[in-house]
C-alpha cells in the first residue's frame, strides 16, 4: 500500500515537473507585421490570388524544386529559388527563397492553402512564418498555432529551396 501510494506521488510530482517546464519553454507571441504592415492592412511574403487546383477543378502535380541561380560558390549563392509544392490536407504550399551571398533575405509564398478557413489562417500564419524564417536564416521555424499543416509544408518547401541553393 505504502508502495502504491509513494508511486502515484511521485508520479504526479514527475507529471507537475514536465508541464512546468515545458510552459516554460515557449516564449512570448510575435507579429511578423510591422507597424506599417499593420496599418495598411498587407502581409509581406504573401502572393495575391494564389488558389489551389485548375478550372477544371482537379490539383496540378507537385512543381520540383527549381533556382535561378547566379553565382555557383555554394557557400556564397545568390538568386531566387523556388522550393518543392508541398501538399496538405488543406492544399499546396510552395514558397521561393531569395539567398544573397548564401544567407536568406527574402522568402515569397507561390503557393498556399485555398478556400473556407484556410484563407483566415494562412493570413495571419503566412506573416509570421515568414518572419520566423528570415530571423532564423533557415527553414527551421516554429509551428503557428492553428496552422500546423500549413506551417510544416512552409518550412519543407522552403527547405527544398534552400537546399537548391546549396547545390
């Protein structure tokens, strides 16, 4: 009995410990939009008219990763690269990043989920992905919240472009 109850004690200390500390762990929300962004009401990064499919309603395949590319010193590239279409379960995310002397400088969306909810959520994620991918210099980003989906096709099609740019 004294086993049983020292167990589920220290069990729930244990359960206390690990929540604590990954609260702890998230920091503080950030807008990727500015000042002035916000005032104007745009999102940097975001490319209008954007939809997903074709008239006739079916989805084009997946585009391959594919760079403009204008120096070929991998550690020093320079160009546009666009990344891989990534498909979700709510569309086709596809981004092209612009890599100046091998660092990133600007990420624009190509493509992104279309329709219902989706246009409210990339809205707000899109910006933010955006800003999380140029603070890091990488495709190693945070998750928006409600926009998991959304934010793991970003950061693999922005993987892709970056890898181009390496190659």
């Amino acid at each position: 009995m004294r086993a049983t109850t020292a167990a589920l004690a220290l069990t729930g200390c244990s359960v206390a410990l690990l929540i604590g500390v990954r609260a702890g762990t998230g920091g503080l929300p950030r807008s990727a939009l500015t000042g002035a962004d916000r005032a104007a009401g745009t999102h940097p990064g975001v490319a209008k008219g954007t939809e997903k499919g074709t008239p006739d309603g079916t989805t084009p395949a997946p585009a391959p990763a594919t760079s403009t590319r204008t120096t070929t010193t991998p550690a020093a590239a320079t160009g546009t690269f666009t990344g891989a279409a990534e498909d979700t379960p709510y569309g086709t995310v596809q981004v092209e990043a612009v890599v100046r002397g091998g660092k990133l400088t600007d990420v624009t969306v190509l493509q992104q989920t279309h329709g219902g909810r989706s246009d409210q959520i990339d809205a707000y994620a899109l910006p933010v992905l955006r800003s999380e991918a140029l603070a890091a210099g990488s495709a190693d980003i945070d998750v928006v919240s409600g926009a998991t989906y959304t934010s793991g096709g970003y950061a693999r099609s922005l993987q892709a472009a970056l890898d181009a740019a390496r190659r």
